[in-house]
C-alpha cells in the first residue's frame, strides 16, 4: 500500500508540471510577427503542443505569414504581436469548444520576418535581421564600416497588391491584399546622401527602416579637376562625391597661389559631353575677394593660373604631367 501511494504521489506531481517554453529572450515591445519568423508555443494540458523532449511546439510562420496548429489549423499571424498571437489562439480553442480558457505561451525563437540588405560596395554586405526599431545609421554600423561620400539608394519594398482584373487577394493582419500571398515589389527609391547622413545636415535620412528594405551602394567613381601654373601644389584634384566643388575651394586645394601669380589672368579650360574644349578667361582675384560670383568646378575642368615662370597654358600643363601619373 505505501508503495502504491508513492507510485500516485510521483504520478500526480509529474502530471501538475507546467509545460515551459524555452528561455528565449522576450520580443522587443511592438514586434510584429512575420514570413519565417520560428515561434515556440506551448499550450497547458495539450500534448499536441509539445515534442519530444521538448514541451512546446515549434512553429515556423510560412511566406505567406501562416502558421498551422493542432486542432485550429491554419490562420493568418502576419503583423500580429506576440500578445496578440497568444489572444488569438485562446479564442480560437474557445470557438472551437475545445477550452473555456487556455492557458497559451508564445515566443519568438527566431527573428528573420523583418530582413534588411545592404548590397554594393560596402565592408561586409548581406542579409541582416532587425528585432526593433532600427534605423539608417544603425543598418551601416551593423555592416562594419561604410562610406560617408557617395549616394546610396535605399529600395523600399512593399505587398504586391491586387490588380485591376479584381483578382483576389489574401488578407494580412495589417490590412493589406496581396495579389500573390508573399510576394513584394519595390515601391519607392530613396536617395541617400552618405556625406549629409554622416556629417548631420541631413537627420531626415536616418529613416526608419521596415522589413524587406534594400540599401544599394554603387561604386562611385573618382571624378577629379585639374590645377597647374602658379599655385602651390599643381596636380589633380578629387570632387568630393555627390557635393558641389567651388573655385574658392578648389583654389584652396591647391594651395593658392604662388607670389609672383597674376590671378586675374586666369583661364578655365572647360570640356563638353562631345570632347568640345573651352577656354574661358576667369579673373581669380575678383572671385577671391568677392567682387564676382564664385562658380562651380565640373569634372575635368583645368584651372590655370598665370605667373612669371608660366607664361602659356601648354607650359602649365607640363606641370601638373608627373601627377597625374600617380592616378589610379
């Protein structure tokens, strides 16, 4: 006898163990559930929300934000929060008569519904996955390192909606109809000036990012101007990318003008989209001190400064012949 009633007390403390999902880290608040997502779920006193050696069960959402349980089957949970997720399985044993008031616990294993890209020239591109509000700046810190010149775009993405034939479409919990359950299309481009993001000028482009986001940043090749007579440092010169170059600070560059320069001589040679060439008569000095208006630099532009030592424009070129050997 007193070994039958161990045998019971043994079997009653092992059925009254509350099933326990994994110590997963909790979802950020507002998270919304989405395709792939890989979701723990365990519901008390049923065995079929369970595995083996694993009292929960594993729940992968498919590409078209469904998952299938036991006895409920299969239903919609894109953009849902995990609460929310919960309360719908609740409700869904209590419709169905199975439970008055079950007692659910969802978690989320694995975030991969809200997937960002970054792609082109960047120091480590690829897939990355957001639990939280993520924003611009953070998507390139992730990345490990990333320029602050150049123009990037950023595709935005979004459900392919129903056409015009009144195809129907599948209902997601944010409200929207896709035409194909899953499928998206890009909706936007976004100019993303890396120089203006970096330096603050532009805090409006450290968008908040949503899932399915691509970052592209293109190869921007080096355009430059030339400098040559008497300045300082004759050469050529880089344009900053995606910024207007002045011939203030192009003059700047090159380190000003030497003593003996006669900066309203100047001449801008000047090159069309057909191999037209120009020379154009510029008075530096008047630019310099304010009294014209100061003016863009375009790629391939020559600045030439007169002086003593140079008296034409081939002279001048001659100088600036030993740098542009160092180019790439």
């Amino acid at each position: 006898m007193f070994l039958t009633a161990l045998l019971w007390l043994a079997l009653a403390q092992a059925t009254s163990v509350t099933p326990q999902v994994p110590q997963a880290e909790s979802a950020p608040a507002g998270y919304r559930v989405g395709p792939s997502d890989a979701l723990a779920v365990s519901v008390i006193g049923v065995k079929e929300f369970a595995q083996v050696n694993k009292p929960w069960l594993d729940v992968v959402v498919s590409n078209s934000g469904k998952v299938h349980m036991p006895f409920i089957g299969a239903f919609n949970v894109n953009n849902m929060t995990v609460e929310e997720l919960q309360e719908e399985v609740k409700r869904r044993f209590r419709d169905m008569g199975l439970m008055k008031d079950a007692q659910v616990t969802v978690r989320v294993m694995q975030y991969r519904a809200k997937t960002m890209y970054i792609l082109g020239e960047i120091a480590q591109p690829g897939q990355y996955y957001m639990r939280e509000d993520t924003y611009m700046m953070d998507l390139l810190g992730l990345s490990l390192g990333w320029p602050t010149e150049g123009i990037g775009y950023l595709y935005r993405r979004a459900p392919l909606k129903s056409g015009t034939d009144g195809t129907a479409g599948e209902t997601s919990g944010s409200g929207e109809t896709s035409a194909i359950p899953g499928e998206t299309q890009v909706t936007e481009a976004i100019p993303i000036d890396f120089h203006a993001l970096a330096s603050g000028e532009r805090p409006d482009l450290n968008l908040r990012l949503e899932g399915g986001d691509v970052l592209y940043v293109p190869f921007n090749r080096p355009k430059f101007f030339y400098a040559t007579g008497d300045v300082e440092n004759p050469g050529a010169f880089e344009i900053p990318p995606a910024r207007d170059l002045l011939v203030t600070q192009a003059m700047s560059a090159a380190g000003g003008p030497t003593r003996t320069a006669k900066m309203s001589k100047g001449i801008l040679v000047r090159f069309d989209g057909e191999g037209g060439r120009q020379e154009l008569p510029v008075d530096f000095d008047a630019i310099l001190r304010g009294r014209k208006p100061d003016f863009k630099i375009q790629e391939n532009d020559i600045i030439f400064v007169p002086g003593s030592n140079a008296k034409t424009l081939g002279y001048g070129l001659l100088r600036i012949v030993p740098n542009l050997l160092l180019l790439p």
